[in-house]
C-alpha cells in the first residue's frame, strides 16, 4: 500500500479505496479517475504543489474540473505571489510521482490548502499515492488530518 493508505489505516480516518486501470497515454489524471470510476468530476480533486514567494512551498487540493488561481492561492498563504512548483522538486519532496501526488503521507509537511468548493460535499475523491488508486474521504476529515484551511482557490 501507499503511504497514504498506510497513514489512514494507521490513525483510522474513515475512507473508502477506488482503484482502476489508469491509462499512460490519458492527459488528465483527475479526469481520468473521474470517468473510469464513474464519479461526478467536481467530487475529485487533484494536488498541486505550489512554490511561495521566500522559498516556501504549499499545496493546494482543487477540483480537477478547474484551473488553481495563483493570486489566490497566494491570497491564502499570506504572501506576494505563487508560482507551480517543478515537477521535479513535486516528487522529491511529496515521494510521489505526478498524477498520483496524495496530500497524505508526504515526505515533507507542507500548508494545505483546500478549494472551499469541498465544504459543499459530503465526500470527495483525492489520490491515493498512485495512479489509479483514488481515497473517498470526507472534506473536514482531510482538512483536519492535513490542519488545511479552506478557501476560494480556483479560477472562475
């Protein structure tokens, strides 16, 4: 299992597993999860890794049906600007691969932030440490687990 697998099992947070076959040649991973498990697409959300301004990184879940708004997601974080992260940088410092970056059991602890759009769910769908693998859990549990803040994180 996955680190984050392991970690929800470990302080047992309710969750449910998805798994399906995931496809290398998909451009989207989270649209992709969304069609395969037959979820509605604004229940899943993906990871991004964004860089700060003064070498700190955050990380925002957002609904893979949008698009993360930086001067948002800097809003949020108290700083200037805000910027993706390198790809590179993304897998050294979260132990996962892209498209499967779960905002569980990362290498390194980072702030969360969460696209306020989940407090309407009840459950929604992140990953589950790789490709194919997707964790159902409520928002407030994840919010809590990751001490995450919630916020209006994506372009309209």
């Amino acid at each position: 299992m996955t680190p984050a697998v392991t970690l929800l099992r470990k302080r047992k947070l309710p969750h449910t597993l998805l798994e399906y076959n995931h496809d290398s040649e998909g451009a989207s991973y989270g649209q992709e999860a969304a069609d395969k498990l037959n979820l509605a697409p604004d229940t899943v959300f993906k990871t991004l890794i964004v860089a700060l301004s003064g070498e700190q990184y955050a990380m925002a879940i957002v609904p893979v049906t949008h698009t993360l708004d930086l001067k948002a997601i800097a809003k949020a974080a108290g700083v200037k600007k805000a910027s993706m992260a390198i790809p590179a940088d993304v897998e050294r410092m979260t132990g996962y691969v892209l498209g499967g970056v779960s905002p569980l059991g990362q290498k390194k602890h980072m702030s969360c932030y969460i696209d306020s759009s989940a407090n309407k769910l009840e459950t929604f769908y992140v990953s589950g440490g790789r490709r194919g693998l997707e964790i159902g859990i409520a928002p407030s549990v994840l919010g809590a687990q990751l001490r995450a803040s919630f916020a209006p994180l994506i372009s309209t």
